[in-house]
C-alpha cells in the first residue's frame, strides 16, 4: 500500500477495462506454446480471480466472456491503476522452479452485460476508490517521512528518536519479514507411477461428494487451490490411464486469510 516494493501477486484478475470492475464468470485458459494443448482451465471466481501455478516452459493464456473481447485495444502498457503486471495474449516463458501465474487481464466490453450489471446490487468493488486511498496513504507516509528527517537533524528529542524508530522498524519489516507461501506440496511415500494424473480436490465436510474446488499437482508436487477461509475435506485423488480414480489421501485442513492451502501433505 505505501509503494516501498512491489507486491507479490498469486493470483491474476480479470477486469472491465473501462469501469475496472472485475468480471467474472470467465473462462480462462493456460495453454502450452509448444502442443497448443489446454494445461489447466477454470472460471473466474466473483472478485475476478483466477490462479494457475504452473512448470518452467512455454505458455500462452486464452480468455472468454460473452459481451467481452480479448485482448484489449483500450488499455495500453504495463499499468493501469490498481492493475500492474497486464497480459494482452503474447506468449510468456517460465523459468527455474514452478511459479503462480501473477497476469492482471483487461477485457474490453462490447455491450451492455446483464451478468455484471446485476452484481453491483449485491457486491460492488470500488478499484478507483482503493487507488485513491493508496495513493493517499503513500503520499502521508513520505510526507510525515521527510518532516520526521528535518526534525531529527533540527531537534534531537525523544518525540523524535522515537518517529524515527518507528520508521526504521517499518523498513526492516518490509525488506527482511518473510512472505507468506502460497502454495500447498504433496509428498509421496508410495509409487505414484500407476496414476497418470493426481487431483487434489475440496468439498465441506457436511457434503463430501460435492467438490467445490480442486486442481492437478505437478511433477514436483505442488499444487496451487484458493478458496475462502473455512474449513474443508481435503481428497487426494488418483487417476490411472483409464479414468479410474483411487483415494490417495483424505484429511481435514483449515483455510485462513490468505484463502489458500499451503499445507504439506504426505501420502
């Protein structure tokens, strides 16, 4: 919020790119540069969210919604507001370890959207309004920076000494605190060589057979699930060749704040 670096982002949003509201649902693809084969595909959540975590390679993302095109022609750059880090349909290249997928992705509208108009009686976001506070707030910050700087040269008191240790304690926190890992890793003690795919999969504890999330590990064992904060059935699902599915694992996890699971889990 006060701009000393850059956010880490863990998930990309689809957004209107006139009135930056995000959209959902969406249709959203990871595609592999090389095969043209479709890696992961999901549906934006309400607040626009989609999140792929993917290996090092190649890959190109594909974004449909009715009454929306893609890629925009209106916003140009890398920046658009709150909205950094844009994608307009080029292909990408991930290197070294499996990364989240981070793009911010504008759509242009080409009409009137009942889907979208509906939601703001229900759930508005206000993005020009979260710009203007940042802003605002970064603004403060530095201000009240530098007279605590003019102070401390000028007038050597305790007031002083003791602004001055609070902003020493807000950069220390920023550059030094460790951030918080997003992503869950599954470790096997049994071969996992029959199963050509493995699904983690989440559903409420009172309904087990209704999965309302779930996604494919990858080679390392990672995998990337956002959900809100509660608590879940966590199922680890294999699939051999023929489609048939075996319980690898089932346990309870909880999910916090940060609505995702970042647990380790061994099977």
């Amino acid at each position: 919020m006060l701009g000393l670096r850059q956010d880490r982002m863990y998930w990309g949003i689809v957004y209107d790119s006139v009135s930056k509201q995000p959209l959902d649902p969406v249709i959203v693809k990871l595609v592999d540069a090389r095969t043209g084969d479709v890696l992961q595909s999901l549906v934006t959540d309400i607040a626009g969210r989609y999140n792929f975590l993917a290996y090092p390679g190649k890959f190109k993302i594909l974004v449909k919604k009715s009454n929306y095109s893609f890629p925009s022609q209106k916003i140009k750059g890398n920046r658009d507001k709150l909205y950094s880090n844009l994608y307009f349909g080029e292909f990408f290249e991930l290197t070294g370890d499996s990364e989240v997928i981070p793009f911010n992705i504008p759509m242009d509208p080409q009409g009137g959207d009942w889907n979208q108009q509906a939601k703001t009686r229900f759930v508005n976001f206000h993005p020009a309004t979260q710009y203007l506070i940042s802003r605002i707030t970064g603004l403060l910050f530095w201000f009240i920076f530098i007279l605590v700087c003019l102070n401390l040269y000028r007038a050597r008191t305790s007031v002083t000494y003791a602004y001055a240790g609070f902003y020493l304690l807000v950069f220390l926190l920023l550059f030094i605190a460790p951030r918080p890992r997003m992503w869950g890793q599954i470790a096997s003690q049994i071969s996992t060589k029959n199963y050509s795919r493995i699904l983690v999969e989440l559903s409420y504890p009172e309904m087990p057979n209704v999965v309302v999330a779930k996604t494919e590990i990858l080679q390392d064992g990672k995998f990337f699930l956002r959900i809100n904060k509660g608590t879940y059935l966590l199922v680890v699902r294999g699939y051999d060749i023929n489609g048939a599915s075996t319980v690898l694992k089932a346990t309870k996890v909880s999910v916090g704040s940060l609505q995702v699971v970042n647990k380790n889990l061994v099977i």
